[in-house]
C-alpha cells in the first residue's frame, strides 16, 4: 500500500476567478490523494494523522490567501481542539464577531478503501448516467464523502464572505464558520467537542453529509452473534466442512467487499465440491425469486487442501441502506451464508459452527433486511420511519478468531420507535433510554433453538445501543431557514427526509444534517461508502449555492431569487 504524503499544491489563482466546479475538482483531487482512513494499526494512524494535517495545512494556505488585503473585520481565523495526542479533533475556520453562530460541519476521514482495484486514491472524472442524465462525476474515495462536501463547504463560506465587502457592517452581529471533523467514521469528534466546550455550539449548524434534508434519524444498534466450535459437535476430520467464514476488513456501517468461505476436506472431494459449486449456486432456490445473488468465484483446490469460495458486492454499501444494496445490488455476507445453509442441510457439508451460524442467518433474515422472517421481533415501522423505510439489518462482518474455533457476526442495525425502550412523546430530539433489542434477541435465540432442527447450539450475545432515534418537526426553526435558502436557490421547497443516520447532528438539536446529495440512493452511480465512490458536480455545485444563500441570509445581505423556471444543472440552478 503506498501512500501520499506530499502536501497538495496551494492553488495558483483564487477561487473567486474559477467557476464552482472547476473549485471542486481541483481542491477535492488534492484532498482524495491523501489517504484518511483509520485501519486501528498504529503505523498506518500515525500516516492517517499526518496526511489529516497536510489537509489543515491546505486549508490554512486558503485562508492565507483570502486574508491578503481584506480588512481585519473580513480575515478568517484558524480554530482547533484536540484530544489524546490529536488521536481525533476538530479544527476550522470562522469569521465574524456576533453571537449568533452559523456553522458548515464536514468530515475528511472516510471509510477503508474497499479494495485497490478501482484507485480510490487516484481522482478523475467521468461521465455517469445520473437520474437519467449523463452527468459529470468526480471518482475517489472521499469525493462525495465527505472530502468533496468539505471542499463546497469552504468555497461557499470564502464566497459569503467576499460578499461582506459591500456590507461591511455584516459581521457584526454574526459569525460564520467551517468545522472539519477528523474521524466522524469512527470516533465522531464533533459531539465530543460541543461536548466538551458547549459554548462553541452554534445557533443554526449545518452538517453537510447526506442529503436534502434530514428530520429525523434511527436509532443505530450493533449486536455481534458468536458462536464457539465447541459448542457444536465437530465433523469427521474427512468430512468436507466449512473451515472458515470471513469479511473483508471494515467498519460495521460499510457492506464488506467480498464474503469469503474456505472449505476443507481431503483432496479428492474437494475436486469434486469445486466442479459442482457454480451448478449448485445457480440452480439454489433462495427465498425470493426476484432476489440477485453475488457473484462468486471458485477457487480449486491446492496443496493447502481447501476450496475458497469468494462472494463480491454489489450496489450500495452504506450500512444504512441494506434495502437498496437489496433491490439493485447484493450483500456478499447474504448471499454466501444462506447457499451454504443450503449445502449444510443437504448434507454436502458437515455441520459445524460456521454452518450453524450460516443456518441462523439464513433462518432469522434470509436475504430480507427489514427483519420480515421473524416480524413480531424483528420488524417495526411507524408514523415517522414507514413501512419501506422501518428498521433494516444489515450483515456486514464475519470475523473469525485466530485459530478458527469461534465465528462473529457483525449487523448494522437501523431501527424505528418500536425497537426503542421507551415511545416518543411528540418532543424533538433523541429519544432517551436504551433499545429492546437486547431482549429481542434472547428470544430470537430461544426461537431458533427451539425450532431449527439439529440446532444444538448455545449463542453468546452482545449489543450496544449506539443512539436513540432522533427526531424533529417538520416546522423546526432551523429547518425552515434551509428551506428558506433551498427555495430561494432551486425554486421549489427542500425535500424533508427521514434516514437510517447517523450523522454528526444526531442528538443536538442546534444541528440539522443537509446536503450534499438531491437523492437518497446510496448506491450506483453514487456509492456511498464503496467501490467507485463519486460525487456528482451538479450536486456539489448546487449545494454550494443553497450554502451560500444560507449564509447571505444569516448575514442579512440581499440576495436575488432563483425562478423556478431559470433552473440549470438538471432543472435546478442559482443566480450566484
């Protein structure tokens, strides 16, 4: 793995001779060739915190040059927080001296690369066809998060305050500012920090990392399955079994790459398993016909005396969106357990504990994510998160341990009001208390056993309520100020829409996440958190502009209207 660690160039002319793409592509380039992702091993952190200071650096190098000749009233100013030897942080960039506060809230880390295959680390663009327009991306990893959402942020925010030139008294009851977080993937430093320095809040904070716009957000639980060799009866050693389960390594809110199966057995048998494989794959009923299996690939036979059995992604990869990866893509983690749930009951493989957690998988979820295998447990919706939109599962690790004896298993889980301790009375803001779900799964557990045939298991359990359900009104305050901006760049009203989160705002309800995308398709052309990650430029573009109203807006600087019928950019544009 090789990494960067050159500083990006400091741009050679100012942004305010470039038009808004040509500001995108060109800093958001600078910032995918670093590498942000944390991988938990020490030499690679230590190379992620140094490329997260070359990006401060580049920033810092705008904020130079937009300082030169501009009065001390217009100049940013640098902010930071730390904590643990900048193991995570916050810094940024503000401007003004009011007491109400405006602040854009990004994040520069991103989740692992996937794989290398598709250069996540060499920025380019392409032609994408996008709501059924050829539509220009910017490919990479971070591009659409949230390096490219960083970059707008910032334009718009340098953009607001050339605009105070003409105003000088603009920043008097105002400040405006961009927040970087360092490790929202992993650590979420931005909670931490108003946390920590609850006057820093600010009156209105924009976080830009999703969509237009959010009102309401699950709650997010993490329960990890595992089940022990030793607690199932073990094969004969000639036996053909399933010898390891695995993923690719990543975090729990990103679908893996591939799915990995390794099957041992003597040399003979394995030949014949291999040449069957495909035949059998293909020809497996899964429990929907619509359903898209993975593609695999089979791997012969060798000295080391195993079949690996390789499963590969497709669609969407968001932990939080299961149900789209379902429709248009395929979860390898699914697609590879319920086939071989398959073979295990038929007695082409020996039962043993990765072919009984491959049996409860498929027994309690299937290839279904919205928990409707086991409904009276697992499946809510209501008044906020409908119906299509209720609590999802999705299985994203299988991590053995070192020597094989023990299987993990890894589900995102993004749930509605009814998987939550205690109902919602109407009020805005997280829900207090914890999720039923530890309770949820005794029972799912004490179900299975007691009507999976053979399954002379015992399940060890843990779950972590993350976050409450987080919910706001549609007539928020801070809500109608976006709309306000949305309407008066894009002509029609800001969409209001309820996600698996989480984001940065989750829990503070100073904060509303908006932006940068005008779709909630987390897969293709987009894919958020996988392979070919890309951002749109028309979104970025327009959400720059809806940024920039907002922040005239704040600043009290006349701003002119966007007809809806002088849209650009797909039907919708700005005058800005």
């Amino acid at each position: 793995m090789s990494l960067i660690i050159d500083a990006p160039p400091t741009a050679s002319i100012t942004s305010a001779e470039k038009d808004w793409q040509e500001v995108i592509v060109e800093d958001t380039s600078c910032l995918v060739k670093l590498e942000t992702w944390r991988s938990g091993t020490d030499g690679k952190d230590q190379q992620v915190l140094s490329n997260l200071n070359l990006i401060k650096k580049y920033f810092a190098g705008k904020m130079e040059q937009f300082n030169k000749d501009k009065t001390q009233q217009m100049q940013m100013r640098s902010f930071e927080w730390e904590i643990n030897d900048k193991e995570y942080w916050v810094f940024g960039f503000r401007a003004g001296v009011g007491s109400r506060k405006l602040s854009l809230i990004c994040h520069l880390d991103t989740v692992p690369p996937g794989n290398y295959e598709w250069q996540p680390f060499v920025p380019r663009t392409e032609i994408r066809l996008y709501k059924g327009v050829p539509t220009p991306f910017l490919i990479g990893r971070g591009a659409i998060d949230d390096k490219g959402p960083a970059v707008v942020a910032f334009e718009a925010f340098t953009r607001a305050l050339r605009k105070t030139s003409e105003y000088p008294q603009a920043l008097d009851k105002v400040t405006l500012e961009v927040l970087f977080d360092t490790s929202e993937e992993t650590d979420m430093s931005t909670p931490k920090y108003f946390g920590a320095n609850p006057e820093e809040k600010p009156a209105l904070g924009i976080v830009f990392d999703a969509f237009w716009s959010v009102r309401a957000e699950k709650g997010i639980e993490r329960p990890i399955f595992t089940i022990s060799s030793k607690d199932v009866p073990t094969p004969q050693t000639t036996a053909l079994s399933i010898g390891k389960l695995l993923t690719t390594p990543g975090p729990a809110n990103m679908i893996p790459v591939t799915s990995e199966a390794h099957i041992t057995g003597t040399k003979e048998s394995l030949k014949t398993f291999a040449a069957n494989v495909d035949a059998w794959y293909r020809a497996y009923p899964f429990d929907d016909l619509n359903y898209h299996p993975a593609d695999i690939s089979v791997t012969p036979p060798d000295d080391s005396e195993v079949v690996v059995i390789t499963a590969k992604v497709a669609g969407a990869q968001h932990g939080s969106a299961p149900h789209q990866n379902r429709a248009n893509g395929a979860n390898p983690v699914v697609s590879i357990t319920n086939f071989l749930a398959y073979l295990v009951d038929r007695g082409i493989l020996a039962n043993n504990h990765n072919g009984e957690m491959c049996r409860f998988i498929r027994w309690a979820f299937g290839t279904r994510v919205f928990g409707e295998n086991q409904p009276d447990l697992l499946s809510r919706f209501d008044t906020v998160f409908g119906e299509e939109n209720g609590t999802t599962y999705a299985l994203t690790q299988l991590i053995p341990n070192v020597d094989g004896t023990e299987i993990k298993l890894g589900i995102d889980i993004r749930y509605a009001i009814g998987h939550h301790g205690k109902g919602w009375d109407g009020s805005e803001g997280t829900i207090e208390g914890e999720s039923v779900f530890k309770t949820v799964f005794e029972k799912l557990i004490e179900r299975y056993q007691s009507e999976a045939v053979g399954a002379n298991v015992t399940f060890h359990t843990e779950t972590t309520t993350i976050f409450g359900p987080d919910i706001r009104s549609p007539r928020n305050a801070n809500l109608f100020s976006i709309n306000t901006a949305y309407r008066s760049a894009m002509g029609d009203n800001c969409p209001m829409q309820t996600i698996g989160g989480a984001t940065d705002a989750h829990g503070w309800l100073e904060l509303v996440t908006a932006g940068a995308l005008f779709t909630d398709n987390l897969g293709p052309p987009v894919n958020y958190h996988g392979l070919d990650e890309g951002a749109p430029l028309t979104d970025l573009e327009n959400s720059g502009k809806i940024l920039l109203h907002l922040l005239l807006q704040e600043l009290g600087i006349p701003v002119k209207k966007q007809s809806h019928y002088e849209g650009i950019h797909q039907g919708h544009g700005c005058c800005i």
